[in-house]
C-alpha cells in the first residue's frame, strides 16, 4: 500500500488563508516560521522578544494576507512583515538608543564570505554579540540589504546616524574577530610547546 503526502503549494496556503482556515494558517506557519524565528533571533537578543515577534508579525500576516500580490516571493513579503514587527519590538524598548553622530561615512566595506560555511556561521555568532543598535543596523544593511535611507525610515533615525552605527558595528565585529585570532593563536602555541 503506498501513501501520498499531500503538500500544500503555495498557492493553495494562501487561499486557505484567505478564507480564514486555520489549516491553511498552520501550514503556512509550519512552512516559513523556523526561517523567520531564525530571522527574529537575529535582531533580538531575548528569544521570548523573538517569539513575541514571531506570533504577532504571523497574526499580522493573517490579517493582510489579502495585500499580498503574487509580486515577488511570498516568503520575501512575509519577511518585510516579520523584520517590521522585530523593529517595534527594538523601537520599544528602553535600553535601546543610538548614539548620533553627524559625520557621513561613505565606502563602507562590507563583511562576506559565503566560500566557507563555518567563516560565516561563526560571523553570525559574533553579530549576536553586537550591541543592540549596531546588530539592527548591520543586519539591515549587510544581511538584509537595506538602503541607509531605508533604515532611517524605519527606525526613526538620521541617515548619517545608520552610517555611523554601520561603521562602529564593523569596528567592534573586527575588534571580536582580533580577540578570536589572538586566542587560536595563544592556543596552537600552547600546544606546540606541549
């Protein structure tokens, strides 16, 4: 006896959706919330902020589901709503504050290297140990892709101040990567030694 495994196509999630089937909401939900819990985790800190992100940018998603427009992937529109909600969650928050500086920096280099796995989840590990203000704005900018423009807008800051922030993310990201290539070091000579 054979089974078939019924998938749902895209298609098929969002016109369930539509009309409100909560079938429909779960497959969807199952299918892009471990990538946008992920996604959440990279923007804060505190994995009870992540899912409070989470659940409320996918009820939002529920709610307009009827803006999508087949333009683009829905997976990229269901990411603008979940990287908003992270956002507020940033913009609530007390602790939470820029440091403004009105130098404009221009030709910032940018962090990639997807030739080795490891390099970039261990460049992911140390975006976490970023503060706050400098980890939204790298991942916007360099992850996300953003316009500084872009950032602006959504945070409420000056573009010069997502500049500025840009450029002390990098600092502090080479500053980790130093301290780390100071410890192998430290640790190959130690063996060697042995």
């Amino acid at each position: 006896m054979k089974f078939t495994i019924y998938r749902a196509s895209e298609q098929d999630m969002i016109n369930g959706c539509l009309r409100g089937d909560r079938g429909a909401q779960k497959r969807l939900y199952d299918t892009y919330s471990p990538k946008m819990y992920a996604l959440c985790n990279r923007y804060l800190k505190d994995p009870m902020q992540a899912q409070d992100a989470l659940v409320t940018a996918f009820t939002r998603i529920f709610e307009k589901i009827n803006q999508y427009s087949g333009q683009g992937s829905l997976e990229g529109w269901i990411k603008i709503i979940v990287i908003r909600e992270a956002l507020t969650i940033i913009r609530k928050n007390q602790h939470f504050r820029f440091e403004a500086e009105l130098e404009t920096i221009e030709n910032l280099a940018g962090f990639q290297n997807e030739s080795d796995p490891f390099e970039l989840e261990y460049l992911l590990h140390l975006i976490q140990e970023l503060p706050q203000g400098y980890r939204t704005i790298f991942n916007l900018y360099a992850i996300e892709g953003f316009s500084h423009k872009e950032i602006a807008e959504q945070l409420h800051i000056s573009e010069n101040t997502s500049k500025s922030q840009l450029s002390r993310a990098r600092v502090f990201l080479q500053q980790l990567l130093l301290k780390h290539d100071n410890i192998q070091t430290t640790k190959r000579n130690d063996i060697s030694t042995r």
